[in-house]
C-alpha cells in the first residue's frame, strides 16, 4: 500500500468525482477504484489515438 498526499482542494475534487462515480455506477467504490478508473479512461482517450493503423 502507498499513501498519497494531496491538498485540500484536490481532495474535495476527487471525493467528488467519487461520488458521482458511485452515483453513476449505482455501487459502492473507493478511491483505488476511482485512480483505475481515470488511468483507464486517459489510456482510452490518449494511447488509443496514437497507434498507428495497418499494425
């Protein structure tokens, strides 16, 4: 486990996103559900456009 040390105003930012998350999905998440879930969205929004077609 790792600890992250954010301020306060990034905090209040996240637990938001968290609650909307939870809101959205209609289930119980924490906070390493929500990191995944944003890396998994940046992936799917970035590394996606950068792969050049034809293999």
């Amino acid at each position: 486990m790792v600890n992250l040390v954010l301020d306060e105003f990034t905090f209040r930012r996240i637990n938001a996103l968290l609650s909307d998350l939870m809101d959205k999905r209609k289930r119980n998440m924490d906070y390493n559900d929500l990191v995944n879930e944003l890396i998994d969205n940046y992936q799917q929004n970035n590394w996606d456009h950068d792969v050049l077609s034809g293999g």
